[in-house]
C-alpha cells in the first residue's frame, strides 16, 4: 500500500500540470461549448492571462514539484516506474499544449495539403484566409519549416480525423504517444543488440519519466521525438545487419530508410552519420575503441551543438529532447549527471513568457540567462553529487 501511495504522490504533479496547461489556452480556441468545461475554462483564462503573475508562481510551483518527482522516482523498482510511465502519459493525453503553438501549424500544414491542395513548405497559412483555424495558430506568415518526411507523416493523423478540429488533435496526441512508444521500442532493442539491457534498464527512466520529455513530447508535442525514434530505429538495424554480415537485406533496408526518415523530419540527425560509422567498422586503434565505448556520449554531444550557436536564443527546450535520449546508453556517469542535470533548467525558460505574454523587451535575453546560467549551475550540482556517490562507494568498498 506505501508502494502505491508513493507512485500516486510521484504522479500528482503532473496531473496538476495538466490542470494549469488549460490556462495557457487561446483565447480564440473554444474546444467545446459544454457547460461544465467553459466554467472551467473562463476560470482558467482569467489566471493565465488576467492574472500572470499568479500564473508563474503555480506554473514555477508544479516544475519545481514535477522534478522532486522525478528525483522520487529513483526509489521506485523498474515494474512501478513502468506504471508511473504509464499514467503519466494517459494524464498528458488530456493536458493542453500550453507552452507551444507548433501543433497548430502541424494540424494546418496537413490540412493545406488535403484541404486546399497546398505545399506548406511553399505557401503560408495566411494563403487561405477564410479558415477558421488561423484565430489561434501562431507563424501563419511563414512556410513550414519542417522536412517533407513530417509533412507525410501528420497526414496519417489529419486523414484520420477528418478535417475536425477535436478528433484530428486529439488524434495526434496519440501519434506522439505512438513515437514514444517507437523510440523506447527501439531502445530496448539496440539495449540487445549491443548487450546492455542491464544498462539500459537502469537509467531508461531518466528519459522517459524525464519532466522535459514528458512535457515537450505528450504535453505540447513535438514532432522530435519522432526524428529520435527513427534514428535509433536506424542505429539498431544498421548493427543487426552488420552482424548478419549483409548489409543489402532487411535490416540495412531499414537502416538506410530509418536514416532518411530522421532527417527528412528535421535535419538535426545527419551528425550521427559518423556514429553509425563507429558502430559499423571494427578497428583496433585506442582511438577507434574509445569511440566506440563512449558513442552514446558522443552523439549526444553532437546533438548539442546548436546551443553553441549564435542562434542558441532561439534553441527551444525540447531541442534537448535530442541529447537526452542518449542518457539510458552512456557509459560516462559525468557526462550523464552533466545533461540531467543542464536539462533541469530549460522548462523555468517559459516563465518570463508566461509573465509578460509576448517576447518583447528583454524577454528572449532573460530565457537565454535561464537556460545557460541555470542549466550550467545545475549540471555542475548534478556531477558534484555525481562524483560525491560515486567517492562514497568507492570508500565504503
């Protein structure tokens, strides 16, 4: 029964969250007229945007409660955490895309296609204006700026739902789900391939019961986690094939298409070109074998370059997304407790948002503080602890 009460406490957070997100709804957006959900959501528009200072102080308050969740989390057993997982997701199936308007755009880039008959990454939204969707999207003057691979695949979704605001979002939250589903799928099986499920099942959940990823993947979904999916998906193939010594079969078909598919969604992915090659050649050099020992470390420092940018203002948090699904595979518990513990700060990025409304002044300037002041002190504190464990086991051995 405290085994229970624990995984209900670690889950209330995030049902709190997805409470809140109904206060960062648009205010042109009326899901349904019934009456019991429009009370709610009147109740709701007046602390997000009638009262925002309120609002951070609570949004502040559930991220602050959602990462001692997350630290909880270290105490439950795989099968619980599994559970946890679990209920998290369906909570976030219900929770509003507070904190991006992205979904929007992909819902009506489809929607060009099928609809009107338009390429989204030639013509803008703003081309038909008579759509009664463009009351709440943002960038409606832009193209998309996603890869054609995206485009195809939220089809699926849009084709499903009909052309019908509430089926066709709601059915996407599934899609989002479903690249989860493909990622941890594709995990536990190059975990296999390369004999590290003990490993792998021992830090799995700090992706995957991550805040952040949670958050930006199910909550405000972000197409990344489908270009992570299929390039894991491209890594496991890619090593089956190698060791089925025939790179022209099933498995390299997969390889090379899950390859085109990670980068046909977003273009981040083809730095892990020279991953692949890592874990495809055997070489006897200590340089070679360092590379292969330290490849999971090495991809998601790849991955993380774009915050080293002169556009790192513009690096979202859910960009991150990218670096952390490499945590369950790292050898390196520096680096590992490095990422955790940089990747704490970005969601607190929201609040001078959520505070003024708009990006104006020195909005921008203050969530570049957060994510490089916060989130480099933060993984300083996370490889002390790190390294302070890891003296103390040492000793005590």
């Amino acid at each position: 029964m405290k085994r229970f009460l624990l995984q209900l406490a670690l889950l209330f957070p995030f049902i709190g969250y997805a409470i809140y997100s109904y206060a960062q709804t648009d205010p042109n957006l009326v899901i349904t007229s019934f009456p019991l959900y429009w009370k709610f959501q009147e109740y709701m528009w007046q602390i997000g945007y009638h009262m925002r200072s309120t609002s951070v102080v609570i949004y502040a308050a559930l991220i602050v409660a959602c990462l001692l969740s997350f630290w909880g989390m270290r105490w439950l057993k795989n099968n619980e955490r599994l559970g946890v997982f679990g209920a998290v997701m369906i909570v976030l199936m219900f929770a509003h895309n507070a904190l991006s308007h992205d979904i929007f755009n992909y819902m009506f880039n489809a929607k060009m296609v099928l609809q009107y008959g338009l390429n989204p990454h030639i013509r803008v939204a703003l081309d038909v204006p008579g759509d009664e969707w463009l009351r709440f999207m943002h960038n409606t003057h832009t193209p998309a700026p996603y890869g054609y691979g995206w485009t195809a695949l939220s089809l699926l979704p849009s084709l499903l739902g009909g052309g019908k605001f509430v089926p066709t979002y709601m059915l996407y939250k599934l899609f989002m789900v479903l690249g989860v589903a493909v990622l941890f799928y594709a995990q536990q099986r190059l975990a296999k391939i390369l004999k590290m499920e003990k490993e792998y099942w021992s830090h799995a959940w700090l992706l995957f019961l991550h805040p952040l990823f949670l958050i930006e993947t199910v909550g405000n979904m972000h197409n990344d986690v489908w270009m992570i999916a299929f390039a894991f998906l491209s890594l496991w193939a890619l090593i089956a094939a190698k060791q089925g010594r025939k790179l022209f079969c099933k498995h390299g078909f997969l390889a090379v298409g899950s390859f085109i598919a990670s980068v046909s969604i977003k273009l981040a992915t083809v730095v892990l070109l020279p991953v692949g090659g890592v874990l495809l050649f055997d070489f006897k050099n200590k340089q070679w074998k360092f590379m292969k020992t330290y490849w999971a470390e090495i991809s998601a420092l790849l991955l993380f370059l774009p915050l080293l940018t002169a556009r790192s203002q513009w690096f979202h948090p859910w960009y991150l997304i990218w670096s952390l699904s490499f945590v369950p595979f790292m050898r390196s518990k520096t680096v590992r407790a490095a990422f955790i513990g940089f990747s704490l700060a970005p969601l607190f990025r929201y609040i001078p948002y959520l505070l003024q409304g708009s990006f104006d002044g020195t909005v921008i300037q203050q969530e570049y503080l957060i994510t490089w002041v916060g989130g480099l002190v933060l993984a300083l504190c996370a490889v002390s602890i790190s390294r302070f464990h890891l003296h103390k086991k040492t000793s005590n051995s």
